[in-house]
C-alpha cells in the first residue's frame, strides 16, 4: 500500500448534507464500532455499519484474498451466478474488516448523478447531496455496486479516477475533487453468464479490478449453509442439494440457470414451517426457474427421486 494512503490525513465535513435512509438511522442505533473524527462527530456512514456478524461460510481462501486485497485497496470484482453468496460475502467482510458498507442496486436508469450526487432544491435555495459513491469515498466505506453491468457504461466510468492510483472523484457540478479516505475501496458484483455484447464492462473498467470467483459451495458445506439458513434438517437439506446439483446439469439444456443456494434456503424455509417437501420444492425450486412444461416435470421428478 502506498504510504501516503494511510497517512493522509481526514477531517469529516460538519453537518453532511446528505439524506440517510430511515432503516438505515434505524440500523445505527445497534451498530457497535461508530467512527468519530478528532472532535468525536459522528460520520454519516456510521448508519451503514453492520452491526451484527453475518453467517458466512467460507468455500476456499476468499476471505484471506479479500483482507489482503483489502489492505491494498485493490477494487474488487465478485463474479458468480445469483443466490451464490456474493452479496453474503461482501456484508460479511466489511463487518470483519469493521468497514462500513455502502450498497448500491444498479439498473440502467442510473445516471452519473445517482451515483456522485447533485444539488437539490430546499426551502433555503440549492444544497448540495452527495451520493452513495460520493459518500463512501469521502468517509470511508466500501462502495458495493451490485450487478453492476446493469448500469450504462457512461455511468460506470464515473468510477475509474477512484479505481486506479488516483483515489480521486471529481464532482463536476460542484467543483470539487473528493480524495478518497484510506479506507475506501470499491466493490462490484458481476454474473458472467447473463452479458451480452450491449451489456458488458469495458474491458477499462474490468482492468481497474481483482476477481473473485464464486459458484455453488460442494455439497456438504452447501447442505450446511442451507441448515444454517433455513433451519431445515441436514437429511432434507443434503436432498435439497442433490436435486439443485440436477437441475444445474440442466443448465444450458434447456435451463438458463440453475437453482441457486438462495432457492434451496426458500424450500429448506417451508419445509421447515412443516410444508410438505413435494409442495416446497415445486414452489421455491421448480416453478420460478422454467414455463417450460417438459422441464417442470423433468424437475419435479427429480423432486420425486428425492422425496
Ligand atoms: N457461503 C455462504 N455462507 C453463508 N450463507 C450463504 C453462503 N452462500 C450463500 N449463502 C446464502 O445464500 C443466500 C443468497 O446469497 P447472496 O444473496 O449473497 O447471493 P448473490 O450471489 O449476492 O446473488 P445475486 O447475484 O442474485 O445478488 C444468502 O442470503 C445466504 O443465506
Ligand atoms: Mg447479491
């Protein structure tokens, strides 16, 4: 890490302009590790700490590559199908880290704005409101950008000064140069399958990145973490899991997906609240993945060799 990172020195702005949502004020109440600055004010990010370890189980070195990306505030990239723990994963480093965590859904109605910020009009004239990227650089977060693909790529280069040496973000706007704070680092998810040529990273943005892959856990950890979530037992969860290892087999045969962890904790859920087996599956793995009518009961009776 350069040295002028960790020495550089940080004084949050007084009375922050910014709109804090009410679950997150909510949030702050519990959250243990507030950050102050030198006159003990609270930073707006303290409302986007997380408060409470999330459940993460470890599938390989990640959490070690993470910290030492971490420590070099390298970018970093999540690629992985949905429902894998992506999302699961970054919660549980910045809780580890005791960062806070800034997430943000991106869509392709987001502007550079969304991000960075803009004036807004008030009862005394313009003021000024940073947004989520802006907050986090300028306070000291991590900037999760989740499906970040979603986003139109003039949006996403917005993130390229603070992603390479530069740890700079300029507000246009405002005319002002925010120099990111030591612990800031950008976080993006990205799911390899669904781009297409319209929709992809330039490969500029990707190259400011390291990546992590992640898949579906092997079958005893993923039985596991469906124990663990949905408090189903393990001999219906390890069943579970070997209907999912079918149907991802399927998955370019007719399947665009397979079915997620996420799906497995929703039918481990029911099952749990005593549905029967054959009526969870069918409503948490079979029928959100496929119309097709083949399919669903190709599935089902997978189900059935199960259950
Ligand atoms: N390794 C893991 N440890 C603990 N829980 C996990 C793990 N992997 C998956 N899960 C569980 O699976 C659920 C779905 O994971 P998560 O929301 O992190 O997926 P994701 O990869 O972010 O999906 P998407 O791309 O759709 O956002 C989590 O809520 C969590 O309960
Ligand atoms: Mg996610």
């Amino acid at each position: 890490m350069r040295d002028d990172l960790t020495n550089r020195g940080y004084l949050p702005r007084r009375n922050p302009a910014f709109h804090v949502p009410a679950a997150a004020s909510a949030r702050s109440e519990a959250a243990p590790r507030a950050v102050t600055d030198t006159t003990g004010a609270a930073s707006p990010l303290d409302a986007y700490r997380v408060a409470k370890e999330p459940y993460y189980r470890a599938v390989a070195d990640e959490i070690a590559l993470y910290e030492a990306a971490y420590s070099v505030r390298m970018p970093m990239m999540l690629k992985g199908p949905t429902g894998c723990g992506k999302t699961r994963f970054v919660e549980y480093m910045a809780w580890k880290l005791g960062k806070p965590l800034v997430t943000v859904a991106c869509n392709e109605d987001m502007t550079a704005s969304d991000l960075v910020g803009r004036f807004l009009l008030d009862a005394n004239g313009t003021r000024w409101q940073d947004g989520p990227l802006t907050m986090a650089a300028r306070f000291g977060g991590i900037c999760y950008l989740d499906e970040v693909v979603e986003a139109r790529q003039d949006t996403t280069v917005v993130i390229h000064s603070l992603t390479d040496a530069r740890r700079v973000l300029p507000l246009e706007k405002k005319g002002e140069i925010v120099e990111a704070h030591p612990d800031f680092q950008v976080v993006i998810s990205y799911n390899p399958g669904y781009q297409s040529l319209m929709k992809d990273l330039k490969q500029s943005t990707k190259q400011r990145f390291g990546a992590l892959d992640f898949n579906y856990p092997e079958h005893e950890v993923e039985a596991e973490i469906v124990v663990h979530e949905s408090g189903v037992g393990l001999d219906a969860a390890k069943k579970l899991v070997h209907i999912a290892e079918h149907a991802r087999n399927l998955k370019g045969h007719g399947l665009d997906e397979g079915i997620s962890t996420r799906m497995l904790i929703y039918a481990g859920s029911l099952i749990s609240r005593g549905v029967a087996p054959l009526a969870a599956c069918r409503v948490a793995l079979v029928r959100p993945i496929t119309d097709d009518p083949d399919m669903r009961n190709a599935l089902d009776s997978a189900v059935t060799t199960y259950f």
